[in-house]
C-alpha cells in the first residue's frame, strides 16, 4: 500500500518543520552585510530556508548567537523540502586570540617582575 499527501498539505508540512527548526536554533550566517538564519548545521555543512535567503557562495561566518563560530568557505550542495544545503570546502574555527608564532608551556608563568619590583628598601 502507498501513501499519498496531496501537495498542499506537504508543503504545509514543509512550513511548519521549518518554522520549528528557526525557533529552537540560535544559529546565524553572516554573508557580507546581511545576516540569516541558520535551520540546521552538521560536521561538514549547514542549511537555511531556501525560499528567504538567497543563493550564498564563497566566504562566510557563522555565529551562535553573538560568539562567532568560525569562517567557512562553501559551496552549495542540494535544496530539498525548503532548505537549501551547503558544504564547507573549508571552515576555520574562530580564536578569542591571535594565534602565537611560538610554544607556550602550559605551566609558564602570565608575567615576570622587574628588579625595582622585589621590595627591596
């Protein structure tokens, strides 16, 4: 036996699963000057509504929230049931701090006194 949904009510369907994945998700896309929001996120990808944003290419950020995620470079992968998926071809975790051009030991001291500093008097 097969079942058959008539259109309508799958594209209803379509909406509200959506409309629930845009409410529990803080996720954002940041291409350019324009922010939108992200439907879902997996290891290699993302996806947004189809139907509101538009076709995104090259460079972005992601952001969860206000703390930014990382920089991803993607491509467009498949859009099906409203969303519209893309890939990383590359996404670099963001850093608080500039990465250092040298081996800190985790036990190293934050900062070292001077001579004048020692109490000396």
């Amino acid at each position: 036996m097969t079942t058959y949904v008539p259109q309508s009510v799958q594209d209803a369907l379509d909406k509200a699963r959506l409309q629930g994945m845009k409410k529990k998700n803080r996720l954002r896309v940041h291409a350019g000057e324009e922010i939108y929001p992200v439907l879902r996120q997996w290891t290699d990808g993302f996806s947004v509504e189809a139907e509101v944003v538009p076709q995104l290419r090259g460079l972005v950020d992601l952001y969860d929230g206000t703390r930014h995620l990382s920089q991803c470079l993607i491509v467009a992968s498949e859009a099906e049931a409203g969303e519209m998926r893309y890939e990383f071809k590359r996404a670099t975790a963001a850093a608080d701090s500039a990465p250092l051009d040298f081996y800190r030991a985790p036990d190293a001291p934050v900062g070292l006194l001077g001579h004048d500093h020692l109490g000396e008097g």
